[in-house]
C-alpha cells in the first residue's frame, strides 16, 4: 500500500526494494516510517536496507518531484492510506468510485461525498482523484488479521498532533473481500488443465516464499506462478490491472488432477492501461 501510493507520487522510486521497519510490543505490531535516511539506519534495518533507502534518497534528489522530499513522500504515502480508510468506512463500501452527489468547498479544495446516511466527508480533490483509481484491495491483506479485540489503527503526526483511523472488526468486510466457497465447488469448470488463456484481472499480492502471485479473476483470486524466474521482476505490477498470458493448472498438492480451484502458470503478464479521462463525479 506504501508502494503504491509512492509510485503515484514519484513513480521512479517505486521500483526500488525497501523493507520498513516493525517494532513489536506488548499487545501490538507497528510499522513506523522513519523521516530520514538516518532514522531507517537507527530502526535496525542492517547495511544492505540502509543503502537501499540511501540510494532511494539520492535518487529523490535527483529529480524533481513537486518539491516534495525523501520525508514527504513517505508521509503523503501514509496520509494516502490513511484517506482510503476514511473513505471506505464512510461509504461502507471501498467498490464506490462514483459520487453523484457531491459539494464543494472551493476556498480548501475540498469535495464533500455523501453517504447513503446523507453524511458528508470533506476530502482533498486530489486524493479524492488518486483513490478513484485506488485498487480496492490495497488493504486486504493487512486488514485480514483484524478481529475481536484487534484492530487496525494507520495514523501520522501533523502539527504535533496524532491524526489517525481505526478499522475494527465490524468494519474489516469493508476492506476485506470473502474468498471463500462451498467445498464441492469447482472454480472456473471452463478452466481446464493445461489449456492456453489469456486473462485479465488485478495483481493483488505477493508472496516470494512460494514465488508465487495473486491474480483477481471474476471476483476469486488465483495462485498464480512465473514460468521462470522470481516474482520479484513483477513486483511494479502490484495492484495493476493487467493482462496474464499463461497455462491452467489442475493438479493438487499432491499432484492429482482434482484441484477444484485452478492455478495459473503464466509467462507473460502486462499492465492494462486505464482510461485517463476516469468520470470520477459521474457527470
């Protein structure tokens, strides 16, 4: 999620590998973004992860990103997170990308989208445009450890004062979608073993254990595997609409040709460019 909003903000550093630090206490994980380079070092991130934020800085300063800085962009990335949280619980539903309905307030660029309760959020015009675009699993996979007596809490510190959104578990089905189904289900009959396909759908994670790749397709997401190589060549994909050139698979884990839901081995997999001119207010 980090990632992605980077790369909407300054997209040659999205590429670059970065790990961010998570401090563990009592009764909670956190995830802190430190606000420079030095403070990455101090996380306890090791040489390697230091020089990978150094070489991110150095590029940051290489080029012109709106006068924005190595702090800034982490901190607009976090605020961007935070914001589609907001949204999502406002309106119930993180699908929601048109708004009908809206009002303006033009003295602080703000637009106010309204709810089905008739309640009103004010939202900056262009985060506003960003989250219109924003892959409505971007907070899947995070979200997915919410329940009972746990909940997720994304926050920065503006002027001195702690500005953060808490997500429970009466709120997780907004940002988690249900993937499960019946146990005598068989996914995609059409799907066959071994057949050739070319499908589209949305990256919507990784996992560089199993060198593997989820793959929304007609609301289920697959397991999907490269045909050579690592996952990693992919890993500017993320959350894109793309198209997957590859094969079927049909075998279980124990190598029978039973599995109910299909597995994708895939060769080639690019990025669907999206209509720039997006009708964001439905006019």
């Amino acid at each position: 999620a980090v990632r992605y909003f980077i790369g909407k903000l300054a997209p040659d550093v999205q590429s670059l590998d970065f790990e961010i630090p998570v401090r563990i206490k009592k009764g909670s994980w956190e995830a802190l973004i430190p606000e420079t380079v030095a403070g990455w070092a101090q996380a306890g991130l090791g040489v390697i992860a230091t020089a990978y934020l150094t070489k991110a800085a150095q590029k940051m300063a290489e080029k012109d990103f709106s006068d924005f800085g190595f702090k800034d962009i982490f901190r607009a990335s976090i605020d961007g997170i935070k914001w589609f949280a907001r949204i999502g619980k406002h309106m119930g539903n993180v699908s929601i990308r048109k708004f009908p309905d809206v009002r303006f307030d033009s003295s602080n660029g703000l637009i106010g989208i309204v709810n089905s309760k008739g309640e009103i959020l004010y939202v900056p015009k262009h985060v506003l445009e960003i989250y219109s675009q924003c892959p409505a699993t971007i907070l899947e996979n995070i979200a997915s450890n919410i329940t009972d007596g746990r909940s997720l809490v994304i926050g920065s510190v503006v002027d001195d004062t702690l500005d953060e959104v808490t997500i429970d578990s009466s709120e997780k089905h907004i940002f988690c979608q249900d993937e499960e189904e019946e146990d005598d289900e068989i996914l995609f009959p059409e799907l066959e073993h071994g057949a050739e396909v070319v499908l589209e759908g949305e990256v919507t994670r990784e996992n560089k254990t199993s060198n593997s790749m989820g793959f929304k397709y007609n609301d289920h997401i697959l397991t999907s595997y490269p045909e050579l190589g690592s996952i990693v060549q992919y890993k500017h994909l993320m959350f894109s609409e793309c198209r997957l050139h590859g094969r079927v698979s049909r075998l279980d884990e124990k190598g029978r040709l039973n599995a109910r839901r299909p597995k994708l081995i895939f060769r080639h997999l690019e990025e669907i460019r999206g209509d720039e001119n997006y009708d964001l207010f439905n006019q």
